[in-house]
C-alpha cells in the first residue's frame, strides 16, 4: 500500500540539496551508520543520500519514502549501494515489518512527522530487544534560536520544507518512548551566529532495553 505522497517542490529542494551536501554532513552520516549490523529499517530515506555509507555488516536495509519522487531517486542509489537496499513508498505508520529489525536509522525525519511520541512508539516496538536507534537529527534550540524556531514553525518554513517543525524535544521524546540513549552529541552544521533555524543537530544511539 502507498501512501502517495506528493510534494513536488519540497521533492525538488530537497533533491538540489541532498546533491551538494558538505563534508561535514557526509562525514556525520556515515559515522550515525558505523558499526550497525544485521537487518535495518530507515525512516524517512529521502533520495538515499545514506545508502552508500552503510558498512558491509549491514545484511538487508529496508526504506520508507513516501514522497514518489524522493523514492524514485533513493531506489537509484538503492541499485548503487554496498548493501542490499529495498525502498517502499509506505509511510513509516502504514509500515508493517513482519520480524523485528536490528536497528531503525532515522535522518532529518522525526522532525517532519505529524505525531513524533506515537512513531517513536510504533519504532520501538519494530526493535528487538537490544535493537538500535540511531538518530541525526533537528533539535529545539534555546534562547533568541527557540524564538527563531518556533516562528519558524508557525509560519512557513513547515510548508515550504516537508512538514519540518524545528522547534522539537526530540531526545525528550525518544527517552519518553522507552528507549535508553547511550550516547548522544550535538554538531553545528552552521555558524551559531547563522540566523537558521536548522543549524545544529543531535547525533546519537538509542537502545531498546
């Protein structure tokens, strides 16, 4: 079953920029993905800008995208990565697994979805025990950047970007949901001083106990 979801000018945004990511981000994919094992389900896998950093240990990656266009560029780079890659355009709450993966990998995403707590949820209980989360993630800033997010998110940037609402306690969240998380750091992606309300992210792993 699809979803069908189409947004064709955030699928077009969202594409350009995935095409010139920096360095820096590259390098903070591949280092949410390192040393994962087994089967994974990625949520959110936009045009499969991660697929090609999943180490050799990963055995089956299973990715939702529900926007059509986004997931016709991810099953390109499906058909390129080092593992095997299958890419549904279901949405994470539509998704049925069957068995229960090793690990859910969740990139720029949980921002965009309608009910962050209830996802969070439904991934926990997709996890065996012991299972992962790893995140790389928008998170609430403080300050004149919480006022800068929060009339970003009441205005147009969710509109415009997906559904992305920056202003979210998402390690609150995944902490609330029943995961304990291991290890977690936050990164500027932007100056501090940039006047953007997405300029730092939360890199870390969670676990299902």
């Amino acid at each position: 079953m699809s979803s069908d979801v189409d947004n064709p000018f955030f699928a077009r945004v969202w594409t350009a920029m995935s095409g010139h990511e920096t360095d820096e981000m590259r390098t903070l994919r591949s280092e949410n993905l390192a040393g994962l094992r087994g089967r994974v389900l990625e949520v959110g896998a936009g045009t499969g800008t991660n697929f090609a950093h999943y180490p050799p240990s990963v055995t089956e990656v299973v990715a939702v995208e529900p926007e059509r266009r986004l997931a016709a560029h991810a099953r390109d780079a499906a058909a390129r990565a080092p593992v095997p890659v299958t890419v549904t355009t279901e949405s994470v709450e539509q998704f049925s697994p069957g068995a229960p993966f090793d690990a859910v990998v969740c990139s720029l995403v949980l921002c965009s979805v309608d009910d962050l707590n209830g996802v969070l949820r439904q991934l926990f209980s997709m996890l065996r025990p012991g299972g992962e989360l790893r995140y790389l993630e928008h998170i609430a800033g403080t300050g004149a950047r919480a006022r800068l997010q929060r009339f970003a998110d009441a205005t147009v940037w969710p509109r415009m970007l997906g559904n992305c609402h920056t202003h979210r306690h998402t390690e609150a969240a995944i902490t609330a949901a029943g995961f304990r998380v291991e290890t977690a750091r936050r990164e500027w992606v932007f100056p501090a001083w940039v006047p953007l309300p997405v300029a730092e992210l939360a890199l870390g792993r969670a676990v299902r106990p």
